[in-house]
C-alpha cells in the first residue's frame, strides 16, 4: 500500500517537475540546515539530521543519507574499504553486499540550497551535494516535499545525468513545510498541552459531579462525599507495596511472593 502510495505521489510530480527545467531561487543559510528562502520563507531541517539507509529500488544500490553529517564510524561500517580522507559525508551509494561505494555527497563541497517553483503557487526546497571529483561529479539531489498529513519519510527516486550522475532522495512529510521543524514541534507542543487540559478539566468533572452526587443524592457526609474515596485512599499503599516488592526481586531476597505490608 505504502509503494502504491509513494508511486501516486511521485506520478503526481512528475507531472509538473520533470516536465520544465527547474525554476530556482538560491536560499541563504542563516543558521546549519535553515535555509531562508526569502520573503519571510525560513525553514528548519535540524531535526532531519539523521542517518537513513534507503532502499534504492533497483535491487543492486542502497544509499546512506544524513544531511548534518554521517558519523565517520557508520560509514566505515557500512563501507569498511571507502576512502573519504577526512571528509563529512552527506551521502553514500552502497552496492547491497557492500563491495562497492561511492561517496555522492560531502559538506565540504558547498552544499547549494535553492527553492524550486514548479508546483504552481506551492513551492519546496532543495539542496544540492557533490563528492570530492572535479570533473563528472556524483551527486545527490535532496528535495523537501511538505506533506502536512503524512508520517516523514525518505525515498530513492530516480537517478539522471547533469554533467555527472545525479541520484534525487526525496524527504517528504510535515518537516518539509515552511517553518519546518521548529513549527511542526509548535504543533506537537500545543497538542500535549491540549491533552493536559483535557485530563485536568475530565478530573475536575469527576470530582466535581461525584462530589455533588455523593452529597445531595446519597446524603453522604465528611470525606464520604469525594468520589471512590475508599479506592484513591488506598493508593499511597499499593504504591509503597509495589515500591517494597520491586526494591525485594532486585536485591534477590528470597520469598517472591506479594505480601501487603
């Protein structure tokens, strides 16, 4: 389902992306990974800046991404014979049984930020790595496609020559939207508070109506009156129970049976 999803997805933009030559604007960067892209366009990628091994679709390649970075350790790793003399590596085209590597990306070749305007009105933003050649360069077209209702996710699609291999991987969820990371945790933020509010307002209700309960039809009186009083005053108990119980299976005394103390 997911595969069918992606090749709709990709279908759809194709129709519009591949079908006209790129028309780009250059994005400054104000800070690592926030391009500015004008008129008030900031992003923010920081929190896309992990190491994802892709799938390359052909049954022969896959690709190491990280566009902060991928950790020297995990490259040799994956790619124990690549020599990348010092280098920060963007990304990494990897044969499936690892014999072969080659770097398509590094951060000390000038990574180029641009915002693309081929999808009408709703525009997005791409970057630019190369490896370490000179001539006939490989390198890795990252694009950010803002999707508000989608989990992210990373994708291998397609691979085509400008002057050297270009191998496109497309980042594609609500990260990728204007304002990118910093709104979209906004957004998760002001939802945790709003279930805050909703546990804080249900126990006011149920103390609240139980109480009234309690009090005017059950003619309850004294602590009485406060819903399943018996059960919440039991609590601090059971608490200690389970705190005794776990402090007794960790130091392995004997007798592994509950006892209410």
């Amino acid at each position: 389902m997911a595969q069918v999803q992606r090749l709709l997805f990709t279908v759809a933009f194709a129709s519009t992306y591949y079908s006209s030559a790129k028309a780009q604007t250059a994005c400054s960067i104000t800070k690592p990974l926030s391009p500015n892209c004008g008129s008030g366009a900031q992003y923010d990628f920081g929190c896309l800046a992990d190491t994802h091994i892709i799938d390359g679709n052909d049954g022969s390649f896959d690709y190491m991404i990280n566009i902060g970075g991928i950790p020297s350790s995990k490259v040799k790793k994956e790619c124990s014979s690549l020599d990348f003399d010092g280098l920060t590596l963007t990304g990494v085209q990897m044969s499936k049984d690892r014999s072969s590597c080659y770097i398509i990306g590094a951060k000390e070749t000038g990574p180029q930020w641009a915002f693309n305007q081929n999808l009408g009105g709703n525009g997005f933003v791409s970057v630019l790595y190369k490896d370490n050649q000179n001539e006939n360069p490989r390198q890795m077209d990252l694009l950010f496609l803002c999707n508000k209702t989608s989990k992210f996710t990373p994708y291998f699609n397609r691979e085509y020559d400008n002057n050297g291999a270009v191998y496109e991987i497309d980042f594609r969820g609500p990260q990728c939207c204007l304002g990118g990371c910093a709104s979209n945790s906004q957004v998760a933020n002001e939802v945790g508070w709003g279930l805050v509010g909703v546990l804080i307002g249900g126990a006011a209700l149920y103390v609240g109506i139980g109480f009234a309960f309690n009090t005017y039809k059950l003619k309850k009186e004294g602590r009485e009156r406060f819903p399943h009083v018996e059960f919440w005053s039991s609590i601090p108990g059971l608490v200690k129970d389970g705190v005794s119980y776990s402090k007794n299976k960790i130091l392995r005394r004997e007798g592994g049976t509950y006892e209410s103390v």
